[in-house]
C-alpha cells in the first residue's frame, strides 16, 4: 500500500478503534453481589450493559468487604443488585444511591426462613453470626424465578436494555429455571425420608422446595476436615442417622474417604454465591442433581 493511501486507511482504522472505545465505555454498567445475580442479569441484558460481579474469587461473598475503590465502581453503576435476606453484610455499611438499587427478594419475603443463632469464623476472617434469615434463595428454582423477574423489572425501569428484548429473555430464563425444577424434583423423589448432613449451612431454601432433612455442620469449602471436626460428623452422623453428606465444594480425596467409611455418599453440590469454574448456574445444578440421583441410597 502506497503513502498516500495509507494514512486515510490508518486514520479509518483509528476512527473505528475510538468509536468502539467509547461505545464500551457508554454501555450501561450493572453491579450484582452474588454470581446468580450476575447470571440473570447476563442473560437478560445480552451486549447492552456491562454485567459487574466485583467479589474476588477466592473471598465468600456474603462476608466480602469491598475496597474505597470497589465503592466508587458499585456506586458509580446504573444498576446495583441486591439479593436481600440479609445477604452480603457489606451493604449495610455502604451508602447505594437509592434510585439505583434493586433488591431482587422484596416479593418473596414471606417466603424467607428463620435461622438459628450460629456464630463462627471462616479461615483468618472475623467471626460472624448466620442468625436471622436464611439467604441462599436462589437454590429454589422458583424463588430463583421471582428474582430473575425482579432483574428484568430493573433493567427495564432504568431503560438499561430494550423492553421486547428483555421479555423473550425473561420467558427463555424462566423456562430453564422450570426445568431445573422439574429435574430437581425427580432426583430428590424418594429422599424425602432419607436424612442428610451438608458442610454448611446454606441449602434451607433447598431443603424446603423439595421436602429434604439437611442438617448442617461448621465446615470451611473445599477443606480438609479437621479431627474435631470428623468427629462432629460422626457425632451428627450417629443422631441423624444420616445416608448422604453435602459438600459446598470438592475437598481433598482424602475427605471423601472420612465420610465413605461411615456409610455416608458424598455429593458435591455448590451453593453458588461464587461461581464454578467452567460453569453456568444451570450446568452447576444440573450436574448436583445428576450427582444425586447417581447417588441415591
């Protein structure tokens, strides 16, 4: 190419580079406190907003606290998400412009439970209580809906994305989370009588959409169990006489042998406050449930 028809190519290809700088920049930005929150709202946005979910991915994000800066980023959206039931303790410490927030809960709230008083630490943090309401909502598929309902009403409140294109979404989102349902169902047919232990706290919404007996120990994810606390499994164990333990994410191997010697069948089912490497919120589940039903005692 020679000069002369090489600066106006340049100078078209510097033109396109700007305007797609700032067309990225001028989409809308949506913060969630949760990965499900980010995953509806991903869905139900498509490439008009920028979906933010800022918890780093080895912190829990019910006890994160974000940073001056990670403040200014959720300040600054045009939409923050919250999940509500006293999820992600960081919010009531921050001011969030009003007009701005969305708590996707606010309609279901007659259906949130109860919580005994339990109060711990996770790793070197700080200890805190689970007193007060049970928060993973999003592992009923049907209050999983609700909220995805209550993201899309956001969204187009706030002229975030196009109504038409928004509802199609919406209806797509809602069918998938009835047919997790419907999977969910037949895996945990039968079990209804069958008593379980899970390493945390966390499946309440779970337990209850589906009939289930889970009670819980104080375990940290993806850890090794100490010996007080293999004992503590043996001690639930034995009152329970539990047949299955829950595991909020894959440990050792080692562990699962702890828990195969006592008769228990181990089953990985993450509650998804983070996400899960190389998958959906769907493909998550979707996979637990195939886990359970493989599993049934």
């Amino acid at each position: 190419m020679t000069m002369p028809l090489l600066k106006p190519f340049l100078a078209v290809v510097m033109t396109f580079l700007v305007a797609s700088s700032v067309a990225a920049q001028d989409r809308p930005r949506v913060v969630a406190v949760n990965y499900p929150l980010q995953y509806f709202a991903e869905r139900l946005v498509g490439d008009a907003a920028e979906v933010i979910f800022p918890v780093p991915a080895d912190v829990d994000p019910s006890f994160w606290r974000p940073s001056i800066a990670d403040i200014s980023t959720i300040q600054s959206a045009d939409l923050i998400l919250l999940n509500g039931a006293g999820f992600a303790t960081w919010v009531d410490r921050v001011s969030l412009p009003r007009a701005k927030v969305a708590n996707t809960t606010t309609a279901i709230e007659d259906q949130f439970i109860r919580t005994e008083s339990i109060t711990h630490s996770h790793g070197d943090g700080d200890e805190h209580s689970h007193e007060g309401l049970a928060s993973y909502t999003w592992l009923d598929p049907m209050l999983a809906i609700a909220q995805a309902e209550a993201v899309a009403a956001a969204i187009t409140a706030r002229g975030i994305a196009p109504d038409d294109a928004v509802a199609t979404r919406l209806d797509a989102l809602r069918a998938d989370l009835a047919e997790l349902d419907r999977q969910a169902t037949g895996a945990f047919d039968g079990m209804q009588d069958i008593a379980m232990i899970a390493t945390h706290p966390r499946y309440q919404y779970l337990a209850q959409r589906y009939g289930l007996s889970i009670s819980s120990l104080e375990w940290e994810a993806g850890a090794m169990p100490t010996d007080a606390e293999q004992a503590d499994l043996v001690a639930l164990a034995t009152q329970t006489g539990a047949q299955v333990l829950i595991w909020e994410a894959a440990p050792p191997a080692e562990a699962f042998a702890v828990a195969a010697e006592l008769g228990l069948a181990n089953i990985v089912f993450p509650t998804l406050a983070q996400g899960v490497d190389d998958q959906t919120y769907m493909q998550a589940i979707a996979n637990a449930l195939t886990a359970i039903s493989e599993a049934k005692p």
